[in-house]
C-alpha cells in the first residue's frame, strides 16, 4: 500500500489556506518527502502525517519556497527524540545549500546524509528498513530557472507465482517465500530460479512529483505511464502559458498536455500561483485535454494498492 | 497609537493553532517584528498583519524556532516589490548567524543592514522616515541556554505645552510647533527654550518583549514599568518551575512574579510548551501573584494610546 498525501499547493509565500508545495509518499510504514519549504512541519500536522518515520527529503531545487523549513524540521525531529538517520537528495549544488541548512539547524542527535541518486534510481530499501525492496526512487532532469529535477517513486511487482509448477520442482513450501522474494534456492543440489515459479512481471505502481518545471521531454518520460503525476500548475489562466514558459512552469493546461503524452492516470495538479485563488475555476482548462485531472488541495491524500 | 499583535505564542515547534512566538508592534505607520521562526510570515498573513512596513527584526536569540522564518519573509517582500531596508537586531553572534540566513535567501532588491542597539537606545526614526522622534528601542539582557536579550520600545511623551506662558514670551503660533517638538527658537534675537513652555514630561508607553529567558535582575529592570509585558511562560504547572529555570524558561507563575517585581501594567504569556494544550487552565497560577495577567494567543492585539 502507497500513501500519497499533498501537504502544501502554494508557490512561492503561504498563505493561510495553502502551505508551500510538498508532498509525502509512504510505504511499508517509511516515508519519503518530496521538498519542504517553510511551514512544511505545520502543514504535516495539519494532515495528520507524521514525518518521524521519513527517511527521505528528496529536494527538486533549491528556492527557497521549496527548501527554509529544512532546518526547523530537523531541529523538530530531533527535540522529538528522532535517532535514525535522515537523508538528502537533491541536484547538482546539494552539498553548499546543506552546510548553511546544517549550520542553522545545529547539533542533532542523529545523521543527515547527502545522497546521490543513482541514474538506475535508488532502491530504498538500501537506506531504511522497512521499505519493499522493489520500491526505487529515481529522478529526471526538468526546466526550471535553475538546476532542477523530478522524482519518479516505482514499486515494482513480481509476476505470479505458481505453486503448481514450484511443486513440480520439489521446492519444499518453507523455501516458497525465498523464491517469490526473487532469490534462487538450492534444492537437494539444483539450484532453483525464481523465474522458473514466477510469471511474468506484472504493472507496479509509479508517481511522480515534478516540483517546479516548465514543459519538456525529460518531464514526460520520467512520469510516463505514472499512476499520479503530482504536477507544477502555476497559472491557471490559458493566457499566462507564455509566462509560465519564461518563468520555468506550467499553466493547467500546459500541466495537462504533459500528463496526455506522458500518458499518465491521473493528474494532481499543484504549486498554485496567488493569482490563482479558486483553482477549480481553471480546471476546465485542465480537463479538456486530460481529463482525469484533480486540483490539489492540502492535505489531500489517496492510498495505492495493487488492484489483484 | 501602538499596535501590538501577537503573531504565535507557540515554543519550540509550530502546531496547528499556534505559530513560532513573534510579535509585531506598529507606531505611525512603521514596524518592529519581534523573532521570526518559521512560519511568522504566514502568521502575519492570519493576523491580518502586513510584514511590508516592518524596518526591523529585533531577534531575542539564535535558537531556529526564533529565526528560520528569516529567509522566506525576506524573499516574500522581494516578490512584493520591497525596496525599502530592513534592519535586523540581535545578541552577539548576529553576522554569523545573518551569514547563513542571507546566503540562503539569495539576491533582494533592497538592503539588510545589521544593526547594534547601542547602550542608551536606539531612536527608530535614524533607521526610518515615518517612526515618531520618541519611539526608543532598548535592550537588555535575559538568562536562556544561549546569549539572549529582551527588547524594550517606549514610546517617550514631551510635557504638556503651555500656551499663555508662549503667548506672555512672544512667541508667535506658527513657532509653537517647533517648540513642541523639542527644538528652540529665536523670537526677535532671544532664545526661547522648549522647557519654558512645556510642562514637565509625562508617562509615555512602554512595551516590553522578553523572549525566552528565566527569571533574572536584568529582565526585571528591563521590564520595570512597562504597559505590557510579553513574556516567557513556557510552563503552566508549578511542578515544572525547576526545569523552567534550568532550560532558561518561566513557568507562568514565575512570569507573574516577574511582572509584580517589574511594576507593569499588565502581563501578556507566551511561548506555550506542547505540554500547556489549554493555556487558561493554568491562569489562576499567574493571577495569584499578578492578577492583571493574560494568556496570550495567536492574533491577539491591543492598540494603545496616552491617555490625555
């Protein structure tokens, strides 16, 4: 089971009812974040979240909207006893930004890692306990005004298993689990492959979160075929897409066109601009081209689950 | 006329009814931001406050629940058009701590200067247009876990002006405005002095802020007389007075004992702990010393003025 929860749809300063954009993903009890920007420990009170148990704050770029409340939730955690290790992703620049973070926030009782995403993505498993070991964070590059980049969250799934054809083998049940889990098992000296019991891998489940990006070709492949693109929707006027361009974002519209070619299931639109006070006004704009869109709200959240 | 307005009366960490402790105070249009831990922005917002003609944050101490909120409020009056400085006040160490919050606030179109209140005071109106010539913001010295200072504003009040003694000297009307003001004038080649047309100076205004501290000498003289007095009141219980003193806090009984000793009018408590869920069911422990006491809460606000 995924929980995806929005805990902010605001861009650039907060405003009473919207925190700043972010986003949290958990799974297997583990979380990941998705940006934090001031106010983001307040908004995940506020949606009844708790991110003591988030192993990752997965940074899309460094504005400030996106990065001050760093240093507060880390001093947060700490006061509340927290002694697992928390770590950072992010782009090109990481290291700087953190040190003038790190030096604000201050003694804390546990380690706060820099990682680098590998381009294979990373298996999360590998920094915490807890997460299925077919969940993989991977990112992409997007366009922004400055270096940016997005984040794809797969968990993969294993084909069938066929108990049938384990049987067969004379694979006693006890070693079952070994080979649904994808590792071989010896068997009075044969040695078994797990994709002699399995069948073919079946549809897992992927989101995307794209913090702040104009269209592009990197955007629409790292969310292709995701079950929610969580999407930069600055403007919803359809006037303002040239606008958005410039400034490295997207207008609803422009939102939904990349979650048509991405081919994507539902779209999660966020980062509203002020302008923007009634973004269902705009979600016309959206849905004529795509219309499984929704607009984000705080504190909105959905549970994933495989469907059989 | 001064306005107050609490901002968040909340220690530590931020919850959902109650922002990071700061307050504002307004006097002829201008502002001085008392802390800004993160999310002082959008408390501004809430209290229906705007941050735009604030010239100074006057910072108590470099804890981040008093100073994360920096960075985003200066890029928020950025975005808003700001060119006006802003000063910023604090204890010892304040260019280093500055250093960090400035890299990570990036480029502003106007000035951040650091300012050292001197020993007598500082008047508001050398740093900006717009402050009366008698609004005086001092500091002294407070007790926390760091180097820490409490700020005073006052409000000073000429004596009353004495129209029949200006009229018996010869001073014609349109001079009277100066001499009000403080300043001589010459009346056919004779130096008139302001002291012998006004009366002798009358009770100004006073506003104490405190933040966070343990009952202490200096905080008492700080505080002695003030109108209002806000104040560390980390704790309700009683029970907790020792660990108050021992992290540098006040229960609420000690602030009230703080208010008795200073002689102030009236007694505003902030800086909740998570632990006080409802301020005023510990009240009675402060208004059995200091019966003129308050449990402050976000948004509060009260406008003073002289009396006659």
């Amino acid at each position: 089971m995924i929980d995806v929860t929005l805990l902010g749809t605001a861009a650039l300063a907060p405003i009473p009812e919207r925190a700043l954009s972010a986003a949290l993903l958990t799974c297997g009890g583990r979380s990941v974040l998705f940006d934090c920007g001031e106010g983001t420990q307040s908004a995940a009170r506020k949606a009844g979240v708790s991110l003591m148990k988030m192993d990752m704050i997965a940074i899309t770029h460094y504005h400030g909207d996106h990065i001050f409340g760093i240093p507060g939730l880390l001093q947060t955690m700490y006061s509340a006893g927290r002694t697992e290790p928390v770590y950072i992703a992010g782009p090109e620049g990481l290291a700087d930004v953190m040190y003038h973070l790190m030096t604000l926030a201050g003694e804390l009782a546990y380690d706060v890692g820099l990682v680098e995403i590998p381009a294979d993505g990373l298996r999360l498993c590998e920094i915490a306990e807890g997460w299925p070991r077919e969940a993989v964070l991977s990112t992409f590059p997007t366009k922004h005004r400055c270096i940016a980049q997005g984040y794809s969250f797969t968990l993969g799934r294993a084909g069938k298993f066929n108990p049938e054809k384990a049987r067969e083998l004379g694979v006693p049940v006890k070693l079952w689990r070994e080979l649904q889990g994808g590792r071989p098992v010896l068997v009075d000296g044969r040695e078994i492959l797990p994709g002699q019991v399995m069948g073919e891998r079946r549809r897992g489940i992927k989101i995307v979160f794209t913090g702040d990006t104009a269209m592009c070709e990197s955007l629409a492949d790292g969310a292709r075929g995701a079950d929610i693109l969580i999407c930069d929707a600055t403007y919803g006027d359809d006037s303002r897409a040239e606008t958005a361009t410039e400034r490295g974002h997207m207008t609803f519209r422009q939102a939904a066109e990349t979650a048509r070619l991405a081919d994507v299931k539902t779209l999660w639109l966020t980062h509203y601009s002020q302008s923007v006070t009634h973004p269902a006004m705009f979600l016309q704009n959206a849905m004529e081209v795509f219309p499984e869109t929704v607009c984000g709200y705080d504190g909105m959240s959905v549970t994933l689950g495989f469907s059989n």
